[in-house]
C-alpha cells in the first residue's frame, strides 16, 4: 500500500498536463503543480506569494465565514468582506419591523456602531501538512473497510496530539482522493465577529429566486463584518475590550476593473464535489434523486412564495429559510439541464470503457480492478430504491414540513431521558428551549399547516401507501383521505405548533414532559415517521453506501494508477483551495452568447417598482440618473457584476475574486444555472462563476451609504494604470502595490 501510494503521489505531484482551468487546488501544493500554467495565464505572483508559513501570504487574508463561507481580510483592522447571503442570518436577526435592517440596510459610521453576532466564527488556516504516510501507516491492500478506517483512525488521533501549535489553535485532519491521501490544518478561530454594513436586501438579493443562478446577473450580493481579537490579537470571547484583530495580511482593493481574458484567482473554502463517480451514480442523480427533490421543493417555496408577498412581517420572517430552501432547488434544476447538455452520462461511460481497456491489458490492474465497475454499477441499481425513498423522506418529514421537524428534535428527550435520566433530560432540554425560541420566531404554523398538506398528499403518491407507516395511512383514511383535514388535525392536537404553549410544556416535570410528548400528534406523527426510515429505509441505504463508499475509494486509487499521465485534482471538502481561471463569456445555447460584464443600467432595465424581486431604492435611482459614480466608473458606465472560468462550489460563496498581481476584483457569489453540474462535471464550456465587482461594492458603501469611514480603511490601488488618482477622487489611491503587506 506504501509503496503503490507513494508512486500515486510522484504522478500526482510532478507530471505536466495540458492546460485547463477546472479543479480545486491544495495551496501548499501550488508551486508544485500549478504556478507555471497560472503564470502563463497571465498572474504576475509567485505561488509563496499566495501560500507561504514563513512570511505573510493571500492565504492569510482568507477565513472560513461561519462554517459554511468564505471571507476575506480587506483592512489592517480585521474588516472582512462577504457575501449578503453568508451574512443573511445575521442581518435577519437583528432586524425587526422598528429596525429593518433587511429593507433598508445597515452601515456602522463607526466602530461602537458594529453589532455583535453570538455564536458566529471565522477560521484562519496556520499552515497545512501533507500527514499522508503517517496516516496510512500500517493499511494494507487486504484490510476490510472498518478495520481500515479503524487503523486510520487511531493514526490521525496520534498525528493530532503530536501536532506542534500554539495553544490558541487547533488541528484538523481530512482525507483527500476519497480516503487515498491525508492532509493537516492548523486553524486558529476567532469568537468575536460583528456586523459593520450591509446593503438593502433590494440591492444584496436584488433578482432574488428569479435571478439566482442566472447570468446576467444585477446582484450587489455582499456583506461587512469585522474580527475583534483580545489585546494580544488573540481569539476570545466577546466583550467591549476586544479591538480590531490585526491581520498578517490583508487584500489591496483594485479599482481598475477587468477585461476579458484577465487572469482570476478564487481563493477560499469549498464544500463538495465529487467529479470521480462513475457514470451509474451521475444517471441516477439526473433522472432520479435531483428531480424528487425538485418536485418536493416546489410546492413549499410556492406556498412561501404567496405569503411572503401578501404580508410584509411574513416576508421578514421567512426570508432567510426561503432564500435556503430556494438556492439548493434551482440549483438542482440546472443540474440536470447541464448534466444533460453535456452528455455527462455518456463522457463517463466513454471514460470508462478507456478505463476498462487499460485494466483489462495489465494482468496486475486486472487482477485488482477487474470487476470493479460491473461491483459498482451492481450496487447504484441495487440502492436507488432507497436513495429514492431517502430522498422523499429527508425532503418531506426533515426539512420541508417545519412542525415535523421540530417534533423530531422533542422527540429525542424520550431517549435522553430513557437512557440518561433527568440530567440528560435536563441537559438536552436546556439546548432545545433556545433552539425553539429562535425557531419560534420565524414561525407561523397557519403556513406550516398549509405546507403539510400538500408534502402529504405528495408522499402518499411518490411512494405509495405501502411505503409509509401504517398509523399515517390509517390516520389518513380516517380522514376520508382528505389532506387538510389531517393537517388541521394534527396542527390541532399539537402544543408544539403554540410557541407559549411549547416551552410551559416542556418547562413541566420530565415525566409530565414524556406523557405530553406521547399524547402529541406531531410527536407521534413524527416517531412514526423515523421508525419507519430507520428501519425500512436508511439501515438498508447505509449498509449499501458503505459498500459503495469502499468501492469508490478503490475506483480513486485505481485511476490514478491506470491513467499515469492524467492530472487529478482532489474534490472539494471544505477544506482551503485556489481555483484559476479567466474573465470569459460562454454560449449556453444556439445563437445565444453571454458577454463578461453587466452594468447599472441592467438594474434599471429589471426595476419593477413594488416588486419583491426587483425593487430599488430611490437613491439608487437617483445615483444612476446624475450618473454620480465617482472614481468606481467604467467609461461612464457603473459595473455591477462580472463572470470567469473558475471551478466553484457551494462554500465559495464570499471567496475573494484576485487579480494576477493579488489584489481584490471582485466578490465570488453564484454560478451560472447551465455549469451547476460542475459538482459532478466541470466543462470550461458552460461553467461560470458570477462575481460582483468590487467597484460596484465601493461605490455602494461610498456613494449610496454615505460610509466614507468603511472605504478610508481600505487600500485602493491602480495595478494595471499606475496612473495618478483623479483630483476628483475623494481617497488616495495607490500607484502600484505588492502582492503582500
């Protein structure tokens, strides 16, 4: 095992491939692997200049934004720019109808101004090790899956407590090429994150769900945040001591704009990908999973959808899990569509049968790969009844009927209680109660109610009644197999669907507590429902990925060793990674062609006065009529977002968009619809990543906001011009500037 790894890593680390701008690459492998096709690109950087332990790097402006975006550092006293979507839960919680910061945005004029944020954290990345050899140590080629993952294991759990970091700091290991490769992070995260701007949703959300995943794009789709640090630039809890954190390195902000064929860096945190499946898995996902859970979404968000827009507090209250609940349906849809445009199925399938020929012509391969793929293929058809049945499950009773949910989180007090007595009763309840109360706040069950209805009726025709338990389908036939009749049932005879009414209840004696949850619909509803998925549904599905699991492994291992001169680039698991690329257009279809950059007037020409999706603000308005841009312009023209050829994913969100020289251009934020697929199946023909530019940003903190003390932190630079700053710039902007501090 050793020994054939080893091999995989001098293939993987020292061969040249042709050139291409898909993949997600490890920044301490850059100068190994990449920085001669980037610079031939166009980046002016070296790859220490982006990664670097010894001295400050790009790397050391980038942070993990509350565990599921990307940040950056964009001023020496710890500012961090977002997007308005990252920072969405944060702006939402402290808005109210008094105090709409949603509706009318929010600026900081100063620094006792910022709003703290409870609970939110930002992650800055030490250094990285390659800890592979010790974390294989001892897995041979012959080892089961368990006791595999078994010896893993225990290797990482020594690696950890031998990793050399200062006390403040902590490790995190994960595998890479699907378990074949390990890498360490020393991480250092902060506590202490407050609120320093935002735009009205009408210019962050600006398209909202038509828009999303749409090129053009008119989205001023960013957020201000700044770090607070102890006196030592340490991370600590908040207090009103805490002062701005200092940063090793933060991003000169460029305003010279770009052109066509520019050399882009996106640099941050992506979440997943998995662009090494077979062809069996990819077909499955196009014409089974994706589309069940489309069709479940959409009678929800078309429900939120009418009472969002008939009542403005509704509109508040449900904008943040509307905007979740929304992304990840669209981008199912363009999923499918490009996965279907570009023949995804058939590429693997070509790609496969290559596979199949180089194995069968090596007696060793052969030996060790053989049946590998006819193994796999056995087990996709083997577990999509249970991917279906899964899919229909999490969808429905887990994420889109919200009384189910809840009831589900109620329902495990019985097993803490049961197992643990009433300290464990006491010690769950003690977090639930503050879950539920935020819960409680975006909640109106007379919406739930209505939600119920139509998920049931729809899960009774996906699967069938006899896929579902028995009391729900007796319960529904008591009902004349009327829907809303069993909704308004079961939202009747639950505590839980009163807020005042759920925390008196369980607030009662943890005996009290138990017979109220026995005696609620929901709750029994509910324990009917995960009784049934666990024991008809996800045992089975869980026992055939593990199989699966095991196999794809195998499958990783195996094509790095029968295509030698192929570059593979590990997938995306939220770990920090550079992508490059160009600003470029794209043809999505006959006779359509897409250009780079969209413009204010674009905003203009979408504005529908009133509308939930496509409102502006006045002053926008008169901004763009008195063509009052400032230093920001582009001929007179306002940019508003730009798009490029990088590999992103979700938890690219927020990720700085960088110039050849290291400076920031733009705020990565969404993808174009036709290149969702680029999860499974990255095609430099269709996949787009949409930025904002990030002199749209500037003029909108500046000219709209008025916050001239946001802008002043920052260092404006002319990278490309190096010309003088106009005398009508109101900041001094910088010639030319280093890549770093």
């Amino acid at each position: 095992m050793k020994k054939l790894l080893f091999s995989f890593l001098l293939v993987f680390t020292f061969r040249i491939a042709a050139f291409a701008v898909d993949g997600m690459w490890i920044p301490l492998l850059l100068s190994l692997l990449n920085e001669s096709e980037m610079q031939s690109m166009g980046m002016k950087m070296s790859a220490e200049d982006i990664y670097s332990v010894n001295k400050s790097s790009l790397k050391d402006a980038i942070v993990h934004f509350n565990g599921g975006c990307t940040a950056s550092i964009i001023s020496p006293k710890g500012l961090l720019l977002t997007n308005h979507h990252c920072g969405f839960g944060a702006i939402q919680s402290h808005s109210s109808l008094e105090h709409n910061y949603l509706q009318d945005g929010f600026w900081a004029k100063s620094m006792d101004q910022e709003l703290a944020n409870p609970g939110m954290t930002i992650t800055l990345i030490s250094r990285i090790e390659d800890v592979t050899e010790k974390a294989l140590a001892g897995v041979t080629d012959e080892m089961d899956k368990r006791t595999r993952q078994s010896t893993i294991d225990k290797n990482l759990e020594q690696i950890k407590n031998e990793a050399v970091k200062m006390d403040y700091e902590d490790v995190m290991i994960r595998p890479f090429f699907h378990g074949n490769q390990y890498f360490m992070f020393i991480t250092v995260t902060y506590r202490d994150i407050r609120l320093v701007g935002a735009p009205p949703s009408s210019i962050g959300k600006f398209g909202a769900d038509t828009d999303n995943w749409v090129w053009p794009r008119h989205t001023g789709d960013f957020s201000l945040f700044r770090i607070y640090a102890d006196k030592n630039n340490r991370p600590a809890d908040y207090s009103p001591d805490n002062i701005p954190y200092t940063p090793k390195h933060f991003l000169p902000v460029s305003i010279d704009g770009v052109q066509d064929g520019d050399f882009t860096l996106i640099f941050g945190f992506p979440g997943r990908t998995n662009e090494y499946l077979p062809a069996a898995a990819i077909q499955q996902i196009v014409e089974v999973l994706d589309p069940a859970k489309i069709s479940v979404r959409d009678k929800t968000l078309a429900i939120w959808d009418g009472a969002m827009r008939a009542d403005a507090e509704v509109r508040i209250q449900y904008a943040s899990k509307q905007a979740s609940l929304a992304n990840a349906w669209k981008k199912w849809q363009g999923e499918v569509l490009g996965l279907k445009r570009t023949k995804a199925v058939e590429k693997k399938k070509q790609y496969e049968a290559e596979f199949r020929k180089v194995v069968a012509l090596n007696p060793d391969l052969n030996a060790k790969y053989g049946t590998l793929l006819d193994d796999m293929n056995r087990l996709y058809a083997e577990i999509e009844p249970y991917a279906l049945l899964k899919a229909y499950y999490d969808e429905v009773t887990f994420r889109n009927v919200e009384l189910l949910r809840i009831a589900s989180q109620v329902n495990r007090l019985q097993g803490y209680y049961e197992n643990n007595g009433e300290e464990g009763f006491n010690n769950f309840k003690n977090r639930l109660i503050p879950w539920l109360e935020n819960f409680y706040k975006n909640y109106r069950p007379e919406i739930d109610k209505e939600v119920f209805a139509a998920q049931m009726e729809l899960l009774v025709k996906k699967v069938g009644k006899e896929k579902m338990p028995a009391g729900a389908i007796g319960a529904l036939a008591s009902y004349n197999n009327n829907y809303e009749t069993w909704a308004e049932t079961v939202f009747k005879y639950s505590w839980l669907a009163d807020r005042e009414q759920a925390i008196k209840t369980l607030n009662m004696a943890p005996g009290d507590v138990m017979k109220a949850i026995s005696n609620d619909a929901a709750c029994a509803l509910s324990a009917a429902f995960q009784k049934y998925y666990d024991d008809q549904i996800v045992s089975k599905y869980n026992e055939l990925n593990e199989q699966l699991d095991d196999l794809q492994q195998r499958y990783m291992a195996a094509q790095m060793e029968a295509f030698p001169d192929k570059r593979f680039y590990p997938d995306a698991n939220g770990t920090m990674r550079c992508s490059y690329g160009r600003v470029q257009g794209y043809k999505p279809r006959d006779a359509v062609v897409y250009q780079t950059k969209t413009y204010l007037e674009g905003v203009m020409e979408k504005y529908v006065p009133g509308d939930y999706e496509f409102d502006v603000p006045q002053k926008l308005i008169d901004l763009y009529n008195q063509k009052d841009y400032g230093v920001y312009a582009e001929g007179g023209r306002m940019p508003v977002c730009f798009i490029g050829s990088n590999h992103t994913t979700g938890g690219n969100s927020g990720s700085p968009a960088i110039d050849a020289h290291g400076n920031l251009i733009g705020l990565n934020f969404d993808r174009v619809w036709e290149g969702t697929m680029s999860d499974y199946n990255f095609d430099e023909r269709l996949c787009r990543n949409i930025m904002v530019d990030v002199r749209y940003i500037l003029f909108l903190i500046d000219k709209f906001a008025g916050a001239e003390n946001i802008v002043r932190e920052m260092k404006l630079v002319r990278p490309k011009t190096a010309s003088k700053p106009d005398n009508k710039t109101r900041f001094k902007v910088k010639e030319r500037q280093a890549p770093r501090e």
